[in-house]
C-alpha cells in the first residue's frame, strides 16, 4: 500500500467470522453466542412470558435464536472444549432460562429438552454440515 508496510494483527472480521491469526476459532464462538444472547433478549417478551407455553417458546427459540447462534458454524473446526461450551453451556443456559429453571432445580438437559422439543445443538451442526457437502 503505496510502499508503507500492511501492521498486523492478531484477529480481523471477515464476512462476520472473526479470523485470528493462530487459526483458532474461539473469537468467532463467542462472537456467535453473544449474538444468541442478544436474539434472546429481542425476544424476551415471549421467550420470558409465563403465559406463553413452553412448546411456543421452544419454537421461537428454534427459529429465531438457534440459527443466529449457528451461523457460519458449517466451517468451524470444534474442538471438544469449544463444542462442549457452546452446546451443553450456552445453549442449555438459554433453554433453562426460557423454561425457569435454574442448575438448584436439579433437573436434567433431557427432560429440560423433551419439553421444549429442542434437539441438542450438536445434532443440528452436524445436519448443517452434512447439507453443505450435499452441495
């Protein structure tokens, strides 16, 4: 650029993936989850809405959460470590703090999953990658 050397930097956003310069994918997760939390949060008022049945809340959360939080999620590499925070973390935070429950309630991810109707976020990331290579 005009003789002037290009500075480095350790990460970058790209088309909404953040690249950092070691090759790990940890900026981008968290990236995703936060934008799930804020997906969340625009549709508190009826993610958080006793009246609203849990089955409802379920779909919206399917429809409208889930798909921020997976996106670009085609390509990542996971790792154990990274899967396991942003299913079993992040994603059953989210769920449990729709339906009301809190880890002192003691009730387990399935049972929590059934009533809702929500699958493990692990399925879906690999049905998303297995209808990318069908491609």
């Amino acid at each position: 650029m005009d003789g002037r050397p290009t500075p480095k930097v350790g990460k970058f956003k790209y088309l909404g993936s953040i690249i950092q310069r070691n090759g790990d994918i940890d900026e981008d997760i968290n990236q995703q989850i936060r934008v799930g939390w804020q997906k969340r949060k625009y549709t508190s008022g009826v993610l958080c809405d006793k009246r609203v049945p849990v089955g409802l809340k379920g779909k919206v959360y399917r429809m409208v959460v889930r798909p921020t939080v997976l996106y670009g999620s085609e390509y990542w590499p996971l790792k154990k470590t990274q899967a396991q925070r942003l299913m079993m973390v992040a994603e059953m935070r989210m769920i449990r703090w729709m339906c009301g429950y809190t880890m002192i309630d003691r009730i387990r991810n399935g049972l929590i999953r059934d009533l809702v109707k929500v699958a493990p976020i692990e399925n879906k990331m690999r049905e998303t990658r297995l209808d990318g290579l069908a491609m």
